[in-house]
C-alpha cells in the first residue's frame, strides 16, 4: 500500500514543499481543502497530514486554529518552510518578455518593488500552484507566475528570477498530524508541547494558571485566545511550550494549569524543527 501524506493546494504548492521537507519518503495527496486533508487521514486515504499553522509574515493561519481541536488527529512533527518566491514562465522564455505575473494575492503583495522594478503587471489567481498549473497550460509568453520552484519543476517551467520577495525572512510554520499520538522524546533537541486548555470562569484565573509556568521555568511560545460557542464567559487558549509533559518543570506546570482550567487537552507532543531557533 502507498504510504501517503495529505495537504490543501495543488502539487507544487508550499504545502507540498513542506511535506517533501519533512516526510519525503511518502507521497503527497493535494486535497481541495483543510477539512478533506484531516479527513484523508481519517478515512485511511493517507498517513498524515500537513497543515500550515502560522506565518513570520501575515500572522495565523485562523482555519487552521478552528479545526484543530475537532479534528481527531494529533500533531506529532512540525516543520518551518521559507517561502522563497519565484517569477516562472514557458520554456525558452526571457525575464524581459515577462509583461504580466499571477499568483495568490498574497505572494503578489510580497514582491511588490521586484515587479515595479520589472514593469510587471500583478495579476491576483486562485493560488501560487494553481497559478504556475495555468501558465504552463497556455502559450502566451508575456504571461508569467510567482510560485516554489518546485512548482516549476512539476508544471514544466522555466525559473526566470529566484528569491524575489521582499522581505527575507518569510516563513510558514506546519504541523505534522496523524490519528495516533507519539509522545516519545525523538532526535536529540528540545521537545514542543501543544495544548488546548480553557480557564475557570473565576477572577484571576487565567493570571493563576499562566504563574505555573513562571514560577517553574517553562518557556511559552505561544498563546492565543478563542471564544468557545458565542460565549463572552468561556474563552478557548491555544499554546506551545517548549518541554515534554513528563519533564518534572513541565508537570509542576500543567499540574498547576490544569487546577485552574475546566478543561485541558494535549493536541500533541514532538520534535522542535531545527530552524525553529
């Protein structure tokens, strides 16, 4: 049987770069959606799932945080793609013949002085993959697309300009999700616990629950707020720390988290992606 991994986009979206990245030893399944892709997994179309969870650039990714705690699956790896942008054309095309560029409205955005420099028009498509798909099915020179290189070498394309985004430092970070949980300590760096964790409907008590990982030394990465159900009185937190639950710091902390909180949920525990530092 195949052994397959599940993202949203098409081949050669940066989806599909980020499991190549980080499981290349399974196949890649595009799914139309977020909702398809958690759902590949749960039907057993695929192992895993890829799923972007934040970008360096434009913030969270708000789908993804909704879908999370619903979707069964568990996050076991997490991987951190640069999101190099590449202007592509036709075979046998010319950076100078280039009039017009597609892509997602996003990428557009993050090549604004590479394209005025260029007098090249913005032309706003469903998506970067997508984009690269369209060009390389039409005959049109002038026309060109912003999208991975992987995506050129999948659509056939010829890269023109490498690395044209404006900001250098772009990144979107993906969880590796799967129906069953690992929460073994693998590789030799530092583990990321995940949690999902709403507070008592009590004064102070989030203040409270948040001391325990003060007053024993556990770093936060993250925190985020959701409202649970139209409710202005149960508030939904979405964290990352750094530490593994069974760490003795760790525990004193989710310990003393857990006393304050109506619920708490461990989404999942893993590897720290290398270039998280």
């Amino acid at each position: 049987m195949t052994r397959r991994i599940a993202f949203q986009g098409e081949l050669g979206a940066y989806s599909h770069q980020a499991c190549v990245q980080a499981c290349p030893d399974l196949e890649p399944l595009p799914c139309r959606t977020f909702e398809d892709a958690i759902a590949a997994v749960k039907e057993g179309a695929a192992e895993k799932a890829m799923l972007p969870v934040d970008n360096s650039t434009f913030g969270r990714v708000a789908d993804i945080h909704y879908l999370l705690p619903g979707s069964g699956l568990h996050i076991i790896g997490e991987a951190f793609v640069r999101v190099h942008i590449n202007l592509m054309g036709l075979p046998g095309t010319k950076l100078e013949d280039i009039t017009s560029a597609t892509s997602h409205s996003m990428l557009l955005g993050q090549c604004r002085a590479f394209l005025a420099d260029h007098g090249i028009q913005r032309i706003t498509g469903a998506d970067t993959a997508g984009s690269a798909h369209l060009i390389s099915q039409q005959s049109d020179r002038s026309r060109g697309a912003l999208a991975s290189e992987l995506a050129a070498e999948v659509y056939g394309l010829d890269v023109l300009a490498r690395h044209i985004e404006d900001q250098s430092n772009n990144t979107t970070r993906f969880l590796e999700m799967s129906m069953e949980p690992d929460h073994s300590r693998r590789g030799g760096g530092k583990m990321i616990t995940t949690l999902l964790f709403e507070v008592r409907n009590i004064p102070a008590a989030l203040y409270k629950a948040m001391g325990g990982f003060a007053t024993n030394g556990v770093n936060m990465t993250k925190l985020e707020s959701y409202m649970v159900g139209g409710s202005f009185t149960a508030t939904q937190f979405y964290a990352d720390i750094e530490g593994h639950p069974n760490d003795p710091h760790v525990k004193l902390a989710l310990d003393e988290l857990n006393y304050f909180s109506s619920r708490l949920e461990v989404l999942g525990v893993y590897p720290a992606d290398p270039q998280r530092d």
